[in-house]
C-alpha cells in the first residue's frame, strides 16, 4: 500500500525513529544487565574457589581449571550433585536478586520510551496546530479585507498545499477587490460624462422648444427649430447607441466572430457612410493595398476603422487628403489611415484614446467616444491601435495579429 499523505509518512517516520532509539536503549541496558550478571558470577566463582583452596590446597589449580574450561561431562556431574543438596532446577544466583538489580533499567527503560514517544506526539501535534493556526488568523485578516499577507509554503504535506491554495484564492480576491474599485470609479466617471453629454443638448432642446411652441414665432423660425431639435435628438441618438456598444464591450457581451475578415471589404464598408463628408469639404480619400486578410469580426472591425477615419476626416481642412493602406507581413496585417490634418498636439497625445476626451482641436458637436471604442474593439480582436504625428498630419496603425500575444 502506498502513503500518499506526507503528514501520516513524516508520523510514521517519526515513530519507526523512536522504536529504534528504543531497541538502541533496550540493547544498551541489556549490556549493562548481562555486566552485572557476569560480575555476580564472577563473584560467585571467586567464592568457591576460595573455599575449596582452603579446605583442599592441592585442588586449587585443578577447580579454577575446571571453573574456566565447563567440561560437559564436570557440569552434568556438578548438577547432580547439587540435586543431592536440594539445589537444582536453576542457577545458584538468588532470582529475587538478579530481578532487584536489573529491576531500576527495565523500569528507567520504560519510563524514556514513554516520554521519548510523547515527546515525539506532542511535537508533532504542536507543530501542525500551529500551522492551523496561521492558517486560521490569515483567513480572520482576509474576511476584514487585508490582503497584504502572504502564506505561501514551499514544504511537502497538506497543510502546506492548504496554505498556497489559500495565498492563489487571496490574490484573486485582491484582484477582483481591485478590479471592482476600478470599475466603480469608471461607472461613477461614466455617468457623470453620460449625463454631461445630455445635459447640453436636453438643455438646448427645451430652449427652443418653447420658442417653437410659442404662437408668435414666425414659420420660417420655427422650422429653423424645428431642424435643430432634430440635429440634436440625432445626435443623443448617436451617443445613446455608442455608449451602448461600449457598455455591451465593456462588459464581455459582444460576442466578436473568429472569421476571415478581407481588408478591401472591410476597407469599403467602413468609407461607405463617410463619402458624404469627404465631398462635403472636398477631400481626397485614397486607398492602397494588396488584398489581404485577417481574423476578426467584419462588422465591428468596420465600426473601428470608420471611427478612425472620421476622426481623420473631421480634423482634415477643406481640399485636404486622407490615405487608407493596408498591407500583411508574416506577424499582422496593418492598416494604416494618414491625414493631413496638421497633427496632434503633443499634450493630448497622452489621452487621445481617452474615453470622452476633447483635445484642443476637436469639433464643437465632437463626444470623444470614437477613437476610444475603436481601440478597445481592435484590443478585444487581440490587435494594437498605435497613433504619431508625421510632417503633414496624423497616421493612425491598426494591428490585427495572425495569432494572439
């Protein structure tokens, strides 16, 4: 049968350790009972021959012989003579004298194996209670949301797996605890954004809806209001769906396709709703590239790259150019959208990508919501938006990876 438990092996190790200092004392005060026996006999022999020496001169050599060699024939006759005189059936020693004298080592033996085993248990159960209770004080300090400590145990057993098992399942809760602070000061920062946006068109809207409700306003006016207030619900329409999608990204519910996306497509289907603006300020929208393809989502890659485009479109002057190319090397497929815009300014470099951020150039009716829902949706497709300035304008680079890093 095979240990799995190391506790249970490091119990068994400890015990087969102390059975053998056991049989190591037991040897040790068995030595030391067999000296004492030997020298009570030695005593004994010493005695007879004094007494035959001075009863029998002459047979002293031939006694202390005879003590020394034990001929077989010499010890059966010497028993039966001691039968003669009532003293056979054991050794001439007192019973009672040997056991008294070797009685304190037995006892002495007894006595150290138990404390050298309760020794062994106590230690054994210190030391595990201990840990648990480590253990214990590290889960009471995580229910009071401390996640500073660390238990980590890099030893063999249970309770050592129980302590690095407790350490992975801390730094998740700390993880999520922080994650959750985040995405709390995002919500907060959201809504307030979110209702800063409202705020100036509702605020808007309701100015000119009383003029427009106003029996004196002359027609031509009124329907003058009439086209803004529509200009305006448009637009909270436009932002409404926008924060909506960044929600539905935000939260991992937009399910994005793994499908084989053309560039030329995507390329088309994303300048499709921009060639009214483009002739609006007379612009020049050139598009170059080899037919190349990546894998991604069409429909919402088409929503980052327009994002991109009309960004580039909005911050080009009248008879300025904006360039889409696109290209595939063996790491990505690259697009790359330029303008001639003049630039971004170096300050608001940092927060281009910034959620409901207005750099110093942006347009008046501009929310600062496109660049940041076209970056995110390009990372959630496990590419990279990238942003610089050259000498005539903006180049704005999307990198759509053959595979995820």
């Amino acid at each position: 049968m095979t240990i799995k438990n190391l506790e249970v092996k490091k119990l068994i190790g400890f015990w087969t350790a102390a059975v053998l200092i056991l049989l190591g004392a037991a040897m040790a005060l068995a030595l030391m009972g067999t000296d004492y026996t030997s020298r009570v006999l030695s005593d004994q022999q010493a005695a007879v021959i004094a007494v035959v020496s001075q009863k029998y001169p002459l047979a002293e050599s031939d006694v202390a012989r005879a003590i020394q060699d034990l001929p077989r024939g010499d010890v059966e006759t010497g028993r039966a003579i001691l039968e003669r005189y009532g003293l056979s059936g054991g050794p001439m020693l007192d019973r009672g004298q040997v056991f008294s004298s070797q009685l304190p080592f037995y006892f002495a033996l007894a006595v150290l194996a138990s404390l050298l085993l309760l020794s062994i248990f106590w230690v054994f159960l210190a030391r595990n209670f201990r840990k648990i209770r480590e253990v214990t004080a590290y889960i009471q300090r995580i229910q009071k949301k401390d996640y500073a400590l660390d238990v980590r145990d890099n030893a063999e057993g249970d309770i050592s797996i129980l302590k690095n098992e407790i350490c992975k399942v801390t730094v998740m809760l700390k993880e999520q605890a922080e994650q959750l602070k985040k995405d709390k000061s995002a919500l907060a920062d959201a809504l307030y954004d979110i209702s800063h946006q409202l705020k100036t068109p509702l605020t808007s809207m309701f100015v000119m809806t009383g003029v427009v409700m106003d029996d004196k306003t002359p027609p031509p006016v009124r329907r003058e209001f009439m086209a803004k207030i529509r200009f305006q619900l448009e637009r909270i329409e436009w932002l409404v769906k926008s924060l909506l999608k960044m929600a539905r990204l935000d939260s991992g519910t937009a399910e994005l396709a793994k499908k084989p996306v053309e560039v030329p497509v995507l390329v088309q289907k994303a300048c499709q709703p921009l060639l009214v603006m483009t002739d609006v300020k007379n612009q020049v929208l050139t598009v170059e590239g080899e037919p190349c393809t990546f894998s991604g989502d069409l429909n919402w890659s088409a929503e980052a790259l327009g994002n991109i485009v009309k960004n580039c479109i909005e911050h080009t002057p009248e008879n300025g150019q904006v360039w889409i190319r696109y290209q595939a090397s063996r790491l990505s497929t690259d697009i790359v959208v330029e303008d001639t815009g003049g630039g971004i300014p170096p300050e608001d470099m940092p927060h281009i990508f910034e959620r409901f951020y207005r750099g110093r150039n942006a347009a008046p009716d501009s929310v600062g919501i496109g660049l940041a829902m076209a970056k995110s949706i390009v990372e959630k497709q496990g590419g990279m938006v990238e942003v610089e300035n050259t000498l005539r304008g903006a180049r704005f680079t999307l990198k759509f990876f053959k595979s995820i890093i």
